[in-house]
C-alpha cells in the first residue's frame, strides 16, 4: 500500500470555526469528548456497573459523532460539534442549547 505525501509547507493547518471567534487554528481547541451525554437524576441508585458505564463507556463510531469543543487558546468557551471522525471535516458546528438538527447551526472546518 502507498501512503499518499503530506504536505511540507505551513499552509497545511486544520482550522475550526468557533461559533464566537470564527476560524482558528486546531491548536487553539481541545476536544472534551462525546456530547449530549446526560447525567443520571438519582445516583445514588445507580450500582457501580451502571456509575462506571455512564463515567467511562462512549460511543468510538466511525463516521458522523457529535463532541464538545473548548476554545481554550481563545474565548475559553465550550461548543458542540459534528466531526467525521475518519476524514476529520466538521459537518456542524453549534452553540450549547442549540439544535444540531437545525439548518441554522451548520458551520465547521474551513
């Protein structure tokens, strides 16, 4: 199998868009992994299997996945997005308490 050349020169740079800052680069962001994960009401009723598989288990998909985002070389604000996670292209980019589902919240890399 042949591995196709990566470009040398400093223009390759994944940029994502912050819903506040608009386009920046990679390295100003961090990935705080699955969105949308809502914590159990009573917890005190969970066992121990089912406190560990809310803390650790998470869905690894291959395709679209939906992460939160923390701008944290910018505004320091957190944001959700949906990355294919095999190509890396942000599809959506949105503002927590917004519908990804809207066609308002679409955005991503650039």
């Amino acid at each position: 199998m042949v591995r196709p050349a990566w470009p040398t020169n400093s223009t390759f740079m994944l940029k994502i868009t912050c819903p506040w800052c608009g386009p920046r680069a990679e390295s100003e962001f961090s990935c705080g992994g699955e969105a949308h994960i809502a914590r159990p009401l009573d917890t005190d009723a969970l066992t121990d299997e089912q406190w560990g598989d809310y803390l650790f288990m998470r869905k690894n998909p291959k395709g679209l996945h939906r992460e939160q985002w923390l701008h944290s070389q910018g505004c320091r604000r957190w944001f959700n997005a949906e990355r294919h996670t095999v190509s890396y292209v942000f599809s959506k980019i949105y503002k927590p308490g917004e519908n990804p589902d809207t066609p308002a919240s679409s955005g991503g890399a650039v």
